[in-house]
C-alpha cells in the first residue's frame, strides 16, 4: 500500500509539473521542451532502460544475498553506458550540424536521459528488495524539487533549456538522497561478469527495443507537426499526449509494481503454471481499471479542462487527448497485460515485431490520411499505430500458449463500464467546473464500483473484502476503546 501510495503522490506531481511548466512556457516554448523531451526518453529507453528491466526481474532480497554479481554487473553496466553517452554525445555537437532545436537542448536531453535513467534503475532496485520506505522517501524528494526546479524555471525564465535544467537537477537530488539505501555490501563494479552482462541483456533487449519503437512513433509525430505547423502546434499536441500517456503510466505501473513482483515470486516458488494464471488475472486487473479510467477522462473533458489545463492549451488539449485515448488505453494494455506474458517466461523477442508494426502502421497513416489545418490526422496516425500493435502483440502471444482471462470477467469490466457512460453521460450538459467534475466522479465511482463488485471481476470483490474487514475491526476496535 505504502508503493501505491508514492505512485499517486508521483503522480499528481507529474501533472501539476506539467500542466506548470506548459503554463509559464506557453505552446511554443512547451513545444520545443517536449520535443527535447522525447529525445532524452528514447535516448534513456535506448541505453539504460535494460538495467531498470532487468533489476525488477533478476534482483531481490535473496540475489542480494546470494548472487552479487547481479548487482555489480548492473553498476559497472550504468557507469560505462554513461561514460560513453558522454563521449559521443559530445563528439556529435561538435561536428554534428545546428538543428532547428538548439545544441543546448540537446544536450540537456542527453545528460537527462543518463540521470532520468539512473533514478529509475535505483528506484528498480528498491522495489525489488521491497522497500517502501526508501522508495517512497526518493519519489517525494524528486517531486518536491521538481516542483521547485523544474516549474521553477519555467515560471522565472520562460524557456524550455532552464525547465529541463531544473529537472535535471531535481532527479540528480533524488538519487542523491537513496545513495545509502541502495549499498550492497557484498557488491561493486570491480565484481561485474561478462557472462551475467549477456544473460540481462539477453532477457532486456528485445523489451528495450519495442519500447524504443513505441517511443519513436509519438517523436516522429511530435517532429512532423513542428514540421508542417509549427512549434506552437507542437506544445499545443504535445501536452494532451505527455499528460494522457502519463495518466496511463502512472495507473499501469501502480499496478504493474506489485502484480508482476506477485507474478515473478509465483513463478519462483510453484512453477510456470502458476505464473501463468498470476498473469492472466493480472491481465484483467489492468483492463479493469484502465478501461473506466480512459472512459472517464472522454466523460469529463470540459471539466478538466476548465479547471486543470492552462487557458492557452484549452480546447486542443480535449479534442487531441479525445483522438488519443483508444490508443492509450492499447498501449497500457501492451505494457502491463500482454507483455508480462513474455516477461514471465524469459522469451522477449516477439514485442520487437509489434513495435515494429507500430512504427510502420504509424508512418503510413500520417502520409496516408489527409493533412487539415491542425495536427489532428497525427494524433489519429498515432492512436492506429498503438492500436495496431496491441493487436499484432496478442496474436504473437496466443503462440505461446499463455493463460487467458476468462471471457466472462472482461464482458463484466465491459459491462460496469458501459453502465457508468450511462449513468454519468447525462451530467455532461452540467456547466464544467468543480462541483460537475466531483458529482462525475462520484456517479461513475459508485456505479462502476457496484458493477464491479457485484459482477466479481476477477475476483475483486474478495480481495476489496479483505481490505475492507481489517480497516473495519480497527475502526470499531478505536470506537469501543473511546467509549
């Protein structure tokens, strides 16, 4: 709980830093940030997301203990992938020719793809070895600083290179702070194995290379609507994907921290089968909060973006996101349900024919689909693109013959969802604003949240009883003590 916790508190902070630096940016200035942005991620994705990967599969409590090598091969990995980052990307400003962008802003986009990655695999590691404690005291350090660096220099300069300056720094504190929690005594680069290397790469690889074609299909969309309309058109885009992918990421990744983990330990203690039926629950867990999450967004739209969204973005931040939203609900599918089936057994290599398909499909709807006189055919080239993917991804997976939820808990997700659109449609021609958005929520959260229990989707109704017995007998056991 204590890890659910910290993604909310992480997550709330990552859209008011957002919705900060895109307010005292402005469209133009945001759009040049989020394209600079999006080259740090896919650089970080590039060189270092296998160390993050392969720290939430192959390290634990009991590696630490017992197989240091995983550890030491992990570090010697990330201080020669940055020294080399270091080297060529200097190599390449200096005889690279001058891009529209700046070298100042690419540059800041690599040394954030080396830290950004740095406090990822440290974060990887505490959640492995279960500590949330330490995690949680990380999360809450970079989102303080980020809200005082990042949004800080957005507010003070108006320009791009200090905001991405000012999360640079933020995540270099954070790290900074879990230095202590993150020793391992029996571990340091001198004991790295080349062997062990290979054995991470081999099981990460394939993982980092769809995840860096997924990545290149928003960059590619984000550089030919700078190209065709213009930075301004790239902020305005470019805040209703960061935050709509974010809200995805943030909610798959809660659970994704503690379902995989479940997952893996199944799968260490009973075997492969057991992990299989881990997995397909997991799966429908995800659809299950996903689907009335990326429901819920479309029904409060005018609310959202009356209250939350910077008057300079209204308008196309909810008709962009309202094109996305199909796409990245597939998406946290792609990350969170179908891949783990991969994940779980070690065989990674068909996410990188999906990408691939994402990044093709991507291409052709942008150059097939009539250009207007706003980005709006991209955002619908991107959406197909992930859509795509999702499809091609399952079909790989039945060849592995995994266990499928059953058909009757995602009918049961369909249906709470379909009855929640019902209930809280007709509060659309409510005027936006607080009170509309909190009666949305409330309608939508006890309607979906009845269906659900009622229903039994994948047996949530047993584990909220669970929850809800203990916290129940404390709250009576505290009311009989004060009388």
């Amino acid at each position: 709980m204590k890890v659910l916790a910290a993604f909310l508190a992480n997550t709330v902070a990552n859209f008011l830093i957002g919705l900060l630096v895109a307010k005292f940016l402005g469209p133009e200035e945001y759009g040049r940030f989020a394209l600079a942005f999006a080259i740090g991620v896919i650089v970080q994705t590039a060189l270092f997301d296998w160390m993050r990967l392969s720290a939430t599969r192959f390290y634990s409590t009991r590696v630490r203990e017992a197989e240091p090598a995983i550890r030491s091969t992990l570090d010697f990995s990330f201080l020669a992938v940055a020294a080399a980052l270091t080297l060529l990307g200097g190599v390449f400003l200096l005889v690279a020719p001058t891009v529209s962008l700046g070298d100042a802003l690419i540059a800041l986009a690599l040394a954030t793809a080396a830290i950004n990655g740095l406090f990822d695999y440290s974060t990887a590691l505490l959640r492995a070895r279960f500590e949330d404690r330490h995690y949680g005291r990380v999360v809450l350090t970079k989102n303080i600083l980020a809200l005082l660096l990042t949004g800080g220099g957005a507010f003070v300069f108006h320009s791009a290179g200090m905001a991405l300056a000012g999360s640079l720094a933020s995540i270099f504190g954070a790290v900074l702070t879990a230095r202590a929690s993150l020793a391992d005594p029996g571990a340091s680069p001198r004991g790295a194995r080349l062997d062990t290397a290979h054995m991470l790469i081999a099981y990460s690889a394939p993982i980092v290379a769809a995840n860096m074609l997924y990545q290149s299909v928003p960059l590619a969309i984000r550089a030919m609507a700078s190209s065709y309309y213009g930075f301004a058109e790239t902020g305005q885009f470019s805040l209703a994907y960061d935050l709509g992918i974010r809200a995805i990421y943030a909610l798959g990744s809660a659970l994704d921290v503690l379902l995989f983990q479940i997952a893996v330990a199944a799968h260490e203690r009973h075997g492969s089968e057991k992990a299989k039926e881990q997995i397909a629950r997991n799966m429908t867990i995800v659809a299950a909060f996903l689907l009335p999450a990326c429901a819920g967004v479309w029904l409060t739209m005018p609310s959202i973006e009356e209250l939350i969204v910077p008057a300079q973005f209204r308008g196309p931040f909810g008709h962009y996101l309202d094109l996305l939203l199909p796409g990245l609900f597939a998406m946290g599918l792609i990350q969170f349900a179908v891949n783990p089936v991969f994940q779980i057994e070690k065989k990674t290599a068909p996410l990188i024919g999906a990408a691939s398909l994402a990044v093709v499909s991507g291409l052709a709807f942008a150059l097939a689909l009539p250009r207007g006189a706003d980005a709006s055919s991209l955002a619908l080239a991107q959406c197909g693109a992930y859509i795509v993917a999702l499809g091609a991804l399952i079909a790989f997976a039945a060849r592995a013959a995994p266990q499928w939820p059953r058909l009757r808990d995602l009918l049961a997700a369909l249906a709470a969802t379909g009855a929640m659109i019902l209930a809280v449609r007709p509060l659309a021609t409510l005027a936006p604003g607080a009170t509309t958005l909190l009666m949305q929520i409330g309608v939508g959260a006890v309607v979906y949240g009845g269906a659900t229990l009622l229903l039994d989707t994948a047996g949530l109704r047993g584990l909220a009883v669970g929850v809800a017995r203990p916290l129940l007998s404390r709250v009576l056991a505290r009311a009989r003590t004060a009388l």
